[in-house]
C-alpha cells in the first residue's frame, strides 16, 4: 500500500509540472512581427455556443518566417505550445509549432 501511495504522488508531482498547450482556431489578424518572431491572435472557440477564447501566440525561428509570409487573417491554425506569463500578467501562448490548415 505504501508503494502505491507514493506512485500516486510522483505522479501528481509530474502533472503539476506539465504545461503544454494544444489547439486550433482561425487568426483573428494578420501575422504581426515582433522582436524575433511573429505573434498571432488565435480564436479559439469554446463548447459554449457563441463564446471565442482569443490567445495571443508567440512564434519564433523559421515558423515565425513562414507564418509571416502564408499566413493572414481567418486562416485555420493548430497550435502546439505552452503557456507563460508575461509582465502584464497576462498569459500568452509560446508555439513549439504551427500547422497550416
């Protein structure tokens, strides 16, 4: 019983540390430039009728590139990243990559 309860822990312990984002939505503007990268504003619809979550994400490297460059406003996008704070206090989302639609 001993062991269980400590696998059980561990595992709480994991999940706390996890921080990984994953969805699709349209662009709500275009592709905006940033220091060393690009940022989006993804719509994401919720299961409530009516109700749009938008997320500021942040692209960096060759993906931030190419979504400057193909990308635009109402373009399907899946996003795959986590989450940080920034100074604002407001979370934006930092992509690990960005699947055209």
């Amino acid at each position: 019983i001993q062991i269980s309860r400590l696998q059980t822990t561990l595992n709480l312990w994991r999940f706390a540390e996890m921080n990984k984002f994953i969805a699709y939505g349209c662009l709500g503007t275009d592709p905006a430039p940033i220091n060393l990268g690009c940022s989006l504003n993804v719509g994401i619809r919720t299961k409530e009728k009516g109700v749009t979550l938008w997320m500021q994400v942040i692209v960096f490297n060759r993906t931030a590139e190419l979504c400057l460059q193909y990308k635009k406003k109402g373009d399907k996008v899946f996003v795959d990243g986590h989450l940080e704070k920034n100074p604002d206090g407001n979370y934006v989302v930092i992509a690990n990559d960005i699947g055209f639609m």
